[in-house]
C-alpha cells in the first residue's frame, strides 16, 4: 500500500505540480489511513472497502477532528483510489459513494479596518523582518490571496508596475490577484532594503524569506502575524485567512459586485462567494441595534 501512495505522490508532484504543503498533507493523511487499514488486517489496495473507510473516519470522529478535517481526509484517499483506478490497480473507486460529514454553517471572522491598522502599526519597520511582514499582511489584505498561494510566490510572480500577482490557486488554477498603491509601496521597501539583508548566497528565487534566506513557510507566517495581533490588543485568533475574508468583507461594504469579488478571490463557484453578503448583513443589523435609538431601548409607553 506504501509503494502505491508513493506513485501517487510522485504523481501529484510530477504532473499536478502539486505544492510541497499539499504533497506533505497528502503523505501523512493517506498515509494515517493505511496505518489504520493494516492495523484492521487489510494489506492491499484491492481490500479497501466503504466498510473500512466508515471505521476510520468514525474513528476519526471520536478522536476530536472536526468535520472539515474528516471531510479533507476522506477526500484525499479517495482521489488516490481514483488514481489506482487509473493505473489499474483497482477495478473501480472503492469509495465513490462514501459521503462525506455534514459541516455546519459558521461565518468567517472579520477584521475591522482599525483593528487591521493596528496590527500594521505593531510592526517595526526598521528591520528587514519588519519590512518583509509589513508587506506580507499588506498583500494579504490588498489582495485578498491564500496562505498557501503567498507562501509560494517567486520574485518574478510579483509585477509591482501592474500591481499584480501571479498565484497558483486550488486545483491548480492560475490567476492573477490584483494589489493596491498601499501594498506596492510595501513590497518595494521590502524588495528594495529588507530582503537583500536576508538573502543568502544558496537563497532561491523565493519571494519572501525567513532570517536563514530560505523560502519562508505557512507555519512561521501563521506565528507572525498572530504575534502581531496580541501586540495590537486584538484578543481573538488572527489568521491569513481572516485577512482574506477582511478583504472581501470590506469590498462588500463599500458595494463591489460580488462577481468581480469572486473573480478576485478565485472562486469557482457564486455561492462560496455569496457568503459574505450575509456577513455585511449581519453587521449591518448590528450597527442598527447598537445606534438606532429605537433598537437600543424598549419605547415609551
């Protein structure tokens, strides 16, 4: 079963152009199944059977993982078996029809534009970390990108005349996020004094570094920018993605049309999009019952 996954992950790797974080996942996700298979007696592919996947992700379940991360995982083992199908290990994808748990509904946190600012403001701009972190969370808010689509931007995936970057999305998908005034005067002073301090001689074409020149992970980002946020006061966990959805919170706001704001985002689909209308509802609703003096207090008799 090993030497399978490993065909499929010089699969992804060869002809997916898979990230290093996807392929990582993908290794030690399917390969916590198979753990888990042979642990049940079943030592091929061709005995994998939806009675053994329901097992592990009941499994799954009672171990404390969340929905979104059983659904992930069924996910990724199934599309393995759908390669197997391809190089005719198996007959047929032997979890085809398994579904996946249902998600709940729950609504993206949002940052307020001050509580954004102040998490600029936290930054020391005086050093070559400081420089390179004010321009990561200034593409992040500017542009709307993904955690995984930052961390693996080359130098020459940045057009600064443009304002724009050339991203490789999910599922592969090129496209090119667009950045204001604000974000490439950042990414300049970082091009231009921060990361020539932080380069080395074996440093790559990677776009933003870590104090050693190497490419800097979603990991060291993810600390970043929460570090910041406890500086800034903000008591509640700040993520990149709450940055992404800032952004398109923020657009609907001020009246984008949500088509363009998918396009923006990369999303394939309205619906996934669309979200972020209720979230200007619900803000709206908010400001209402906090400012409207009618909201605020019963009426008078």
């Amino acid at each position: 079963m090993r030497a399978a996954l490993d065909r499929y992950i010089i699969y992804l790797q060869a002809e997916r152009n898979a990230s290093p974080y996807t392929v990582r996942n993908y290794r030690g996700e399917i390969g916590q199944f198979i753990d888990f298979a042979q642990a049940h007696g079943v030592d091929s592919w061709q005995q994998v059977n939806k009675q053994l996947m329901r097992r592990w992700l009941a499994e799954l379940h009672a171990g404390g993982y969340v929905p979104a991360s059983i659904a992930r995982r069924l996910s990724e083992v199934r599309a393995c078996c759908t390669f197997l199908v391809r190089e005719g290990i198996l007959p047929h994808n032997p979890l085809a029809t398994v579904s996946s748990p249902k998600q709940g509904q729950h609504q993206p946190r949002v940052l307020s534009y001050d509580e954004v600012l102040a998490i600029l403001r936290a930054i020391d701009l005086a050093t070559p970390q400081g420089q390179r972190d004010r321009a990561i969370i200034e593409l992040f808010y500017g542009s709307g990108i993904r955690l995984g689509e930052l961390e693996m931007l080359d130098l020459r995936h940045i057009d600064l005349a443009r304002r724009e970057a050339l991203v490789l999305g999910k599922g592969d998908k090129e496209r090119i996020a667009l950045f204001g005034s604000v974000a490439e005067a950042a990414l300049k002073l970082y091009l231009q004094q921060g990361r020539p301090k932080l380069a080395t001689e074996e440093t790559d074409s990677a776009l933003f570094l870590n104090r050693f020149g190497q490419r800097l992970r979603r990991v060291s980002i993810i600390r970043m920018l929460d570090r910041y946020a406890r500086q800034a006061g903000i008591e509640r966990k700040v993520t990149p993605h709450a940055l992404r959805h800032s952004f398109a919170t923020h657009l609907v706001d001020e009246g984008v049309d949500i088509r363009l704001i998918q396009e923006l985002l990369g999303h394939a689909s309205p619906a996934t999009t669309q979200r972020y209308t209720h979230i200007s509802q619900a803000r709206l609703h908010e400001v209402v019952q906090q400012a409207h003096p009618r909201a605020k207090r019963p009426p008078n008799p």
